[in-house]
C-alpha cells in the first residue's frame, strides 16, 4: 500500500510530476529535450517524492521558483539542481549564447542590460560575427532623427 503524504495537489508534487514525465515517458511532448537526450533523474527522486520534497524544502523552495539543472546537459539530482526565479531559468538553455568581455563570461542578454543595449541589437551583431566588446559598443552610425 502506497504511503499518503498528503501532498499530491500542491505546487511541488506537480513540478516532481513533470519532472519524470519529461525523463520517463516517451511519449511526453517533450521527452526529445530530456530523457531522449539522456536526462534521467537520480534513483531517490524518482521513485519517493518525499525524498525530492525534502530535498526541496531544505533548499529553499517556495512556490515562486522553478527546478533549474546547473548543467543544462547534467541529470535531475541534488548536485545539479537549484531553486530559481523563471526569468533566471530562462537564460540556461542550450540555445543561449555566451560571450566573454574584459575577461567576463556573461550570457548575451546580461550584456545587453549592463551596457543598456537593445538584446535585439546584440543578437543580430552576435549572427553577423561580432564577438567581445564589439558587441556592446555603439553604433557608429548616428540615427536618424525624424
């Protein structure tokens, strides 16, 4: 008999659902990114949830920060996961792009804020070849003022 928690209708429980949805099913939409690319998830998480709730609740969760994997390529275990902000999340993907500046490895779009440069302008500099500082300098062209 299954042990009763009490906890399958919170927030938590349902990122741990997802979580081995994506690693486990194959025909989870979105399998291709994760278990079809060799992601699993560490033995105790995916067979007790209250192993992963206590892992959660010891790592700061709460109910505004999503799963992130330190590694994009790494596997759902406690060395390699973190509790973040989605916007934070939404910068380590395996499209992101990174650049080194002054000897400082940021992503495109932290450039972008530091320098107060349009992401859009960065990311077409970054297609068309420009890398380092490049990126983040002004235009030489003066714009046209209607």
């Amino acid at each position: 008999m299954a042990t009763l928690h009490g906890l399958s209708n919170t927030r938590l429980h349902s990122l741990w659902r997802k979580m081995k949805d994506r690693c486990n099913n194959q025909r989870a939409s979105n399998y291709c990114n994760y278990g079809g690319r060799g992601i699993t998830i560490c033995n105790s998480w995916n067979e007790d949830f209250m192993s992963f709730y206590q892992w959660a609740i010891a790592n700061d969760y709460n109910d505004r920060l999503s799963i992130e994997r330190v590694s994009v390529n790494g596997n759902y275990e406690p060395s390699n996961c973190k509790w973040i902000k989605p916007r934070e999340q939404s910068r380590n993907k395996r499209d992101t792009q990174y650049t080194e500046i002054n000897g400082v490895t940021k992503t495109l779009i932290e450039w972008a804020e530091i320098y107060d440069i349009p992401y859009k302008t960065i990311m077409t500099r970054w297609y068309r070849g420009w890398r380092g500082i490049a990126l983040v300098q002004p235009s030489k062209k003066p714009r046209k003022v209607s």
